[in-house]
C-alpha cells in the first residue's frame, strides 16, 4: 500500500490512499467502458433484448463489491453489469452472453438482465425488481447452516423497497441474524418516475432500522466514502452481527433503458449530476494528488481498449447450438401425470 497523500479538493479530513484510489478509478473505467460497448452493440443490432446502464453509478461497484471476497454470494439487478465486472466476472465473457453467443457466462441464455458468474460467486442479476432480496436472504441461512465467513451482498434499486419481497428479506435476515448486505443503489427514479413521489417516509434507511437491520446513508457518487462505509458494514456482517444496509444515494446519467431518452429530467439537473461523475470525481483527485493527467489518460484509454477487443471477439464468436436450448431445462413431465 502507498504512504497515504493529502490533496486539494479531497473532503476535508480524509487522507488520500493513491493506490486504492487507482484501482477504484481503473475499475469505474472499466465499468464505463463496458457499458458504453453494451450500448454499441445495442446500436449495431448486435445485442437484442433490453440494456439497462448503469453510467454514473459505478462507485457503488467499485466500492461496495470490489471489497467482497471470491466465495462471496453476490445478487443484483436488472442494472448489473458493472456489479458483476466489480466482482471479478471475464468482460470477455460478459460481453459474449450480452450478444447471445456461446462462450457468454450463461451460455449466450441469460443475456444481459439474467447475467450470472458462478465462478466468482456471482449469483445473478434478475429483471424482476426485488426479487433478489429474498433470493439473497435465502443463500444466507444457507451459508449460517453450512457455517464458515462467507457473506451475501444485494444489490438493489429504490424502486425496490415499495415491493413486498423488501420486507420479507429483511425480516428474515433480521430475525435470523443472517450474514447478509443489504445495498440500496438509490439513483432516484423507479424506471420513469421519481421514487420521492411513490415512496412513504424518510426511505430505505429508516425502514430497514424499523426491522432492526443497523442501516448507513452514504454519497453514492463518492468512491471514498462507499468504501469506507461498505468496509465497516461488511466487517461487522462478517464478524457475525447479522444484516446490514447500506443506503447509497447515486445518479444515472442515462434513461433507464437505452430507448429511454429520460425527457422527464430536467436538463439542469442532469447537468449539474455529471458535475458529480464519479469517475471524473476520482480523476480530479488523482490528478491533484499529482498523478499525470498522461496516467489518465492512459488508464482511460485501456479501458475502452479492452472493451473494444472483447467486443470484437464477442462478434466473431459463434452463436449456442440450438441443441443447447434444451440444456439446464428441468422436465418433470406432464402436470396433468403429477400424483397431486
């Protein structure tokens, strides 16, 4: 680790670390360069189906996930991709499943909303909002049954805390005192609406307190201060003191789809959120802790090389055999022959 480096325009009191702060921006980098490739090959007709950015959300990646360990159990969204990089899954292969082919993570099967990465604990992303929570609540008793350090991380939007699978997951986590985070990646819209309009009370925070889950607010745009929060929530899940949350309040600078032109956001606002980028953020600091604006650039531009490399090898790669459609396909036979 490097000596620890004070800069200008870093939040008062805090030091800076410049090699943490490097990989952090590295990988947002990444992220980026990953989804703006997602986003290309939608535009080519390459990728079918929906993509979800996540573009001005990627230091609640790099700072929650990239902390968790290899057997860590990871659940996200329908906005997964950079959650899923975060945690060690191939962009190659990322790629690949994005464009249907048949060295993709699932196969070419799962596609973009549906993407998982066994491998690397990355249990799935899912298209059905909140449905993860109580996917992640029951990978945790699992986890308590088996004993050992693992932990469960989820991921999850603020649209999701007005579902019931909420209060179902966090109950039981609380009442079991299951090793699991919970993360609310709070970007203030549920789709095309603003969650303000449709959400009771002072929010996830307040909510996950009433159930007895210890919950932590926390400026998602700033890499810093998710990972210092992240660091102390998941210690204390680790060390056996049951569920936590982590309410990261963060922005997308896109629509909630790529067909989505957010005409419903105010230019001003979007404005004055890139002056908040993340990653520009991080850049600024590196750069008046005296790192190279050449430094940089560079590691900007190997990131949009590796994507564009995967990308192209994603395009040459072949598509599944049809036979693979009937593969990882349960049959249990005809319902009308069940003995119920």
């Amino acid at each position: 680790m490097e000596r620890p480096h004070a800069a200008a325009g870093v939040p008062a009191g805090r030091n800076l670390d410049l090699g943490r702060l490097r990989a952090h921006h590295r990988l947002m980098l990444r992220i980026r360069a990953l989804e703006e490739t997602a986003l290309r090959g939608l535009a080519e007709k390459q990728v079918f189906g929906a993509i979800h950015p996540s573009i001005g959300q990627e230091a609640v990646a790099a700072g929650v996930v990239a902390q968790l360990l290899r057997d860590d159990i990871l659940l996200s969204t329908h906005r997964g991709h950079g959650h899923t990089l975060a945690k060690g899954a191939s962009a190659g292969a990322m790629l690949m499943e994005l464009l249907g082919r048949a060295g993709g993570v699932c196969g070419g099967k799962g596609g973009s909303m549906h993407i998982a990465d066994f491998g690397v604990g990355m249990l799935g992303a899912n298209g059905v909002v909140a449905a993860n929570i109580v996917i992640a609540a029951g990978a945790a008793h699992a986890i308590r049954l088996q004993g050992g350090a693992r932990i469960v991380c989820c991921l999850f939007g603020d649209g999701a805390i007005n579902r019931g699978p909420f209060l179902e997951g966090l109950n039981w986590a609380a009442a079991f005192r299951l090793p699991v985070l919970f993360v609310c990646e709070d970007n203030g819209f549920a789709a095309t609406t603003r969650a303000a309009a449709l959400t009771a009370g002072p929010g996830a925070s307040a909510r996950a307190r009433a159930l007895g889950v210890p919950a932590e607010e926390v400026d998602g745009n700033d890499v810093l201060a998710v990972e210092a929060a992240a660091a102390a929530l998941i210690a204390a899940v680790r060390g056996g003191g049951g569920p936590r949350l982590l309410h990261a309040r963060t922005y997308r600078l896109t629509g909630h789809t790529a067909a989505d032109a957010a005409a419903y956001r105010p230019a001003d606002e979007v404005a004055a959120a890139r002056a908040r980028d993340p990653i520009a953020l991080a850049a600024a600091w590196l750069a008046e802790a005296g790192v190279p604006e050449a430094e940089i650039a560079a590691d900007r531009a190997a990131a949009a090389a590796e994507m564009a490399a995967a990308y192209d090898a994603a395009c040459a790669a072949p598509f599944p055999d049809a036979a693979a459609a009937f593969r990882d396909v349960q049959d249990i036979g005809s319902p009308a022959e069940m003995p119920f």
